[in-house]
C-alpha cells in the first residue's frame, strides 16, 4: 500500500577538508545534519558532494544520509540517496529511499522525496512504501 508523509526540516551544512580522493579536483564535500518534523520525525546525518559554481548558476551534487526516527508513527531507519544538478534550465533534483537500506518498522520501505525551498525554509513531500509485515516488526 502507498503512504505519503509531509512536513518541513532544518538542515545544516558543514565543509569536510578534502581528503586523498578530492584534494585538488574541485569537488567539495559536507556533512549534513537534518532535522525533520511533521510526518517524519526524524534526525539524519549524511555526506554530500558537490562541483560547479553554484554562484553562476550551474553546479551538481550526490549526497546520502541515513535518516533514523518515525514515519507515521512507524520506527526505524532507512537511507536517502540525492542526485542534483542546476544549470540554465533550472534545477533538477531526485530523491529516493536507497532499497535494502530499511530498519526495524520500515524494513523493506521504498519510496521517492521531493524537497522544496520557499522563503529560506525547507519542506518535503514523501511518496513510500512499507510492506505490511515490516510494519508489524517490535519496535
């Protein structure tokens, strides 16, 4: 059965000093800490990395962060795969569930994120799917 969870999040992002695979190539890397509130309860941490000049308008990113809370009253963990890149066209992002990557309530969840920003907040629509015997697992 399909689910669909909203809300908003904080998020915060730190540079990582480049390391042996990124020094000198132009790609950064950051931390992430988010905070989600609404229908996901969540905190997650993650890396994402990223190129371009985002300044002048063209720029890409791929992130993963785990993200560990409750999902309409469902415990449990999974991973969000991010996939980004902006340039004269407009801004193109996909985010999806990592599959395999559920825990506890929401083993074996799938799904599709959409986040948007208005006003310097942050909000997220989220499309998934839980099998029915996951959801009845211990908490």
């Amino acid at each position: 059965m399909s689910s669909h969870a909203e809300g908003t999040f904080d998020v915060e992002t730190r540079p990582i000093a480049a390391d042996e695979v990124t020094s000198g190539t132009g790609i950064g890397r950051f931390a992430l800490h988010k905070e989600f509130h609404g229908d996901l309860e969540a905190k997650s941490k993650g890396e994402m990395l990223g190129a371009g000049d985002p300044a002048k308008g063209s720029a890409g990113y791929v992130a993963m962060e785990q993200v560990t809370g409750t999902l309409n009253g469902h415990e449990g963990s999974f991973v969000l795969e991010h996939i980004g890149s902006m340039d004269a066209s407009g801004f193109k992002l996909a985010v999806a569930v990592v599959p395999g990557s559920g825990t506890a309530q929401l083993t074996g969840i799938a799904g599709t994120m959409t986040i948007a920003q208005a006003a310097g907040k942050h909000s997220y629509t989220f499309d998934y799917t839980v099998p029915s015997d996951a959801i009845g697992a211990p908490r």
